[in-house]
C-alpha cells in the first residue's frame, strides 16, 4: 500500500510539474483552467495527509511522500524565481489587449538593471537574448538605453556590461557617455582581477635585450673590455691591468614574439570577447611582445592600435552577425612575419557559417609553416563551454591546440610557450 501511495504522490508531482511549466509560458492568466490554486492548496493538505503516510510507512527515513513534498516545495519556490521576471515583461503584452487593460500584476519591485540582472542569473544565454530582444523591440522598455537616471542608479557589474554591449548602439548623448563610465569601471574591476590571477603565470615573459649575457669565456667582449680598463694601463710594466671583464651575446638577439588574438564578435561571444579585450591589453603590457587584436564576424576589423585599452575595444565591438571564420583566418595568416615568434590565438564557438574544409586546410597550412596555434572555445558567464564540439575536434586534428580555459589557465599556458 505504501507503494502504491508514494507512486499516487509521484503521479500527482509529475502533474503539478508540467502545469507549472506551462504557466510559465501561458502566464497567470491561465491559473484557473491549469488549476495551480488547487496545487497551491493542496500543498498543505498533502503536508498534513503526508504526516499520516509517513506513520503508515513505518518510519521511511524522510523518503517517500515526505521527500516528494520537499520536492514539490523546491519546485514551486523556483518557479515562482523565474516567473517575476517573466511576468514583469510579458504580462505587458495583456494590457496592450482592451478584455486585459489594467489586469496587468505587480512590478514586484523591479527596476529595468534589477530586471536584467535577475533574467541573466535565471535564465540559460539564448532565453535571455530573446528576453532582452522583446524587451526592447516588442515592448518599448527602453528605460535603460533611453533615461539617463536609469543607469546611474544601476550597479556596475558584467551583467549589466553585456548588456550595454549588446544596445550601446542605440544609445546617445548623455546616456552613452554614462554607459561608458560603467564599462570603464566594470573593465576596470576586471582586469585588476586578471591581472592577479594571470600575471604570476606570466613572470617568466622577459626582454631578451635585458638579459644579461652568459658569463664565459667564450662571451667576452674584448674591445669594450679594453677600452674601459684604460685607465689601469701600467706603463712600466707594459701590461693592462683587468680589473673588470665585460661580456656581450654571442649572437643576435631572437626577435620578440607575436601574439595574434583574433576574436569572434557573433552575437553569442559577449563574454569571451570581454574577456579576450582584457587579456589582450594583459599581453600587451609585457616586455618583448607585440599584440595585434582582430574582431569579426562576416567581417574582419583589425583593432591593433586599441590593444592595450580594453574600453575602447569594447566601445568599438559590433557585436552580431555570422560566423564566417576563412577571411578571418586568412587575415590573420597574412599578420605572421616569422611564423616560429607567431602565436595565433583564434576564440570562437565554432559555429561557423561558411565551409569548414577551407578553414581546416588553411588552420592545417599555418600549423606546419611553424605558428604556434591555439584554439579557445567560447566560455559563459560561469565559465562554462559553449561550442560545436565537432568542428573543434577537427580543428584540433589540424595540430592545433583547443581547449576551452578560463583566463587564468590561458595565462599559465602562454607563459609557458613564451619562456
């Protein structure tokens, strides 16, 4: 019996699941026919029903009904996280209807930033695009791009960042130059945070001009070595007396090296290409190393001379758009001068929109000429992988080398291969 009763419980869990999955797309104006009041209700007669289960069971060790109420419990408290945000957007498409003018239900509290922030830590990427995208093209809630106040009152941090990347273009006057405040402050937090994180596994970068030489015999520079013991000539015994040998290299310094950090700006990359502006700006700091940036998409924009001020790279960034990888690996194959000093870092999703076989060939070409290559799969907001693993394997086939790495393990990685 007890069985059968937590298999009732179960059943009935399963129901009151798919009825709040459909709430959530339906809105609160469809609680009475997917009967949520009854659910409501029911939780505490269950609570009180389940107390006599849990005696009929003999002691199940909290499992059974028991368990499955606290599920239930979970389950409606997470519901009710998503719904605010979805209500305070999508209940606007009622009141545009004359049977729901003014039925519309509370704000909750919500400001357009506190809204935007919510939406982003509750909802995977491609719901919030689509969120934010009938935010402003299908409902006019333009507050953010449109009143100043808005966004002095809102708290700088990397959700509202991205946000403004995504509608800076929109924005004007008074607004934009607010917009571009918090970027710089944001961008600013964040690189004293890579900066700690990174730098450490970069120690070990030098300029080879500042090198001393090798200390032999071999190494002695012998006209220099004269010249300045000069001074110690003994004439009566004929003879110079060294008091200090100077060396020099033996050879021609190696050139510096070239890192080339070509970036894919489509619109699912916001986050790596935030942190690609960072960490191009970090490279760009150290000794003995050149940096060229390059942004695309269907196009290919090179944003070399911005390398080391990650604000204006992320001011200038049109994200959007395909992804059409060849011209941009064909670009950046015509950036290498000497191809064993080159490293090419190429950060996408993988997602291309133009044929593969092309690109592998060309990433297969600039392998063997001797480019150290490195392939970084687009990471999340929390750091997780977002690609189409399979072209990243076939890249990978090439001689590349591909990983999806936080900015700290791409720091100890390229520290290595500078050394």
């Amino acid at each position: 019996m007890a069985e059968q009763g937590n298999g009732g419980f179960d059943a009935e869990l399963k129901r009151i699941e798919q009825a709040i999955r459909w709430r959530l797309v339906l809105g609160r104006f469809a609680d009475d026919r997917l009967g949520l009041a009854r659910f409501g209700g029911a939780s505490g007669a269950e609570g009180e029903g389940g107390d006599r289960g849990d005696e009929g069971d003999g002691g199940d060790g909290g499992e059974g009904p028991a368990g499955a109420r606290r599920s239930l419990g979970a389950l409606l408290g997470e519901a009710g996280a998503l719904d605010v945000p979805l209500e305070y957007l999508y209940d606007r498409a009622f009141a545009q209807r004359s049977h729901r003018q003014g039925s519309v239900g509370p704000s909750h509290g919500l400001s357009v930033p506190m809204w935007i922030k919510n939406v982003r830590s509750l909802f995977p990427a491609e719901a919030v695009r689509v969120m934010e995208d009938d935010a402003l093209t299908r409902y006019g809630l333009e507050e953010l791009i449109t009143d100043p106040e808005t966004l002095r009152r809102a708290e700088p941090d990397e959700a509202l960042l991205k946000t403004i990347l995504q509608f800076k273009h929109r924005m004007k006057g008074e607004v934009l130059e607010i917009a571009r405040g918090i970027v710089a402050a944001v961008v600013r937090q964040l690189t004293e945070r890579l900066e700690t994180e990174c730098l450490p596994s970069l120690h070990g970068v030098h300029d080879p001009e500042g090198r001393p030489p090798r200390r032999t015999f071999r190494n002695v520079d012998w006209h220099k070595t004269v010249r300045k013991n000069l001074g110690h000539y003994d004439p009566e015994a004929a003879r110079l007396v060294v008091e200090r040998l100077y060396y020099r290299h033996r050879q021609r310094q190696r050139s510096p090296w070239h890192i080339i950090v070509s970036v894919d700006q489509s619109g699912s990359m916001t986050d790596s290409l935030i942190h690609a502006a960072v960490m191009s700006a970090i490279f760009a700091s150290l000794p003995s190393v050149r940096v060229s940036l390059v942004l695309w998409d269907t196009r290919v924009v090179d944003v070399s001379h911005l390398a080391a001020e990650p604000l204006e790279v992320l001011m200038s960034c049109q994200l959007g758009g395909g992804t059409d990888m060849l011209p941009a690996l064909s670009y950046a194959a015509g950036l290498v001068q000497e191809p064993r000093r080159s490293l090419l870092v190429l950060i996408s999703d993988w997602f291309i929109g133009d044929a593969q076989a092309p690109c592998l060939a060309l990433a297969q070409e600039l392998h063997a000429s001797g480019v150290t290559c490195i392939g970084l799969s687009a990471l999340d907001a929390a750091c997780q992988p977002v690609y189409d693993a399979s072209f990243a394997q076939k890249l990978a086939g090439c001689g590349w080398f591909v990983a999806a790495l936080t900015p700290q393990r791409l720091a100890e990685h390229v520290g290595k291969l500078l050394l």
